[in-house]
C-alpha cells in the first residue's frame, strides 16, 4: 500500500514555516507544491531556501542551465517545469531551454561548456569527464565556479529526489516531452 504524499496547507505546517509559505506568497503570490512538500519537516523548507539562494559566482542564467541539465538528467518533471519558467523569467528562448536540457548549448560557448560539464558530473556521480574540466575552465570559469555547480547540482539533486519520492502535483505549466 502507497502513502500519499499531500501537499500540505499553510494551516497544517509548523508556525516557522507558516511564516516562510507568507513569504512565498509575497514573493511569488503563491507557495509551489514542492516548497510545501519541504514543509512537513519542521527545518527541511527553510534549510533548502537557505541553500537555494546563498550567493554564487555563477550567474542566474547559469544557474538554471545547471537546474535545467540535473532535472532532465533526473526526469523530474516538476522541476524541469518550474525551471523552464525561470529560465524564460532569465531570457533563456523555448528552443535555449530545449537545447540545454538536450546537453548542448551550442549557441553561447561559455554556456555550452558549463552544461556539459554539468551532464558529465549528474551522470557519472561526481566525476567529471576530465576533457570537459578542462573546456570549463578554458571557457573561463575558475575553481571556485566548480564548486558553486557542485552546490547547484546537489540543490537540484534534494528537490529532484523531493519529488521522485513524493509524486507532489506539477503547479506550473507542464514542461515539453523531449523528442528522441
């Protein structure tokens, strides 16, 4: 027998993170499904958060191609839709976001050197084909940027597994199939 994994209202979660899903409301004007999924622990939602917005070196177009990368890699269908939303909100074009979910970003180097090394580290557990190390930092990032994909890839790594586990409902538009 399967237990549902309900998405909880503010009601039903504890009074710090009824404050964080207030936030939520004021920032987004609603709280996503996942966040709220987060919230059946007592410190889950605002150690995510936390973890989720520290500062970076990678920039916001950056960082979505790496969420973009590890969700697809994952198959999670919930974040591969949020962060299609974001990825517009950061000017990626429908076609950019296809692209980089595919693992080719072929129309900004940089870019393309981060989402293959992203593919690289998701699906070989950490380790980096040693090529694309190298075209990484060719491409100009330092060894402080590769730390800073490591922080995002495991960030998308928790709310992929949140929601391979959970089957919490999308709340954003459903993101596109890929073709073969």
């Amino acid at each position: 027998m399967t237990t549902t994994f309900n998405v909880p209202s503010r009601s039903e979660v504890s009074p710090a993170n009824q404050a964080i899903f207030d936030n939520l409301q004021k920032m987004l004007g609603f709280v996503p499904n996942l966040y709220a999924g987060f919230a059946h622990s007592e410190h889950a939602l605002g150690n995510y958060l936390a973890l989720q917005s520290g500062k970076s070196s990678l920039s916001g177009k950056e960082r979505e191609v790496i969420n973009l990368v590890v969700s697809q890699y994952n198959n999670c269908l919930y974040c591969l839709s949020a962060h299609t939303v974001v990825g517009k909100m950061q000017g990626f074009t429908d076609e950019q976001i296809i692209a980089i979910r595919k693992g080719d970003a072929a129309f900004d180097a940089k870019l393309n050197a981060l989402t293959k090394l992203t593919l690289s580290i998701a699906a070989n557990k950490g380790h980096a084909d040693a090529a694309l190390l190298d075209a990484f930092y060719a491409a100009g990032y330092s060894k402080g940027s590769l730390v800073d994909v490591l922080m995002v890839i495991g960030d998308k790594t928790i709310s992929n597994y949140l929601h391979a586990a959970t089957d919490i409902p999308v709340d954003f538009p459903i993101a596109p199939v890929l073709s073969a």
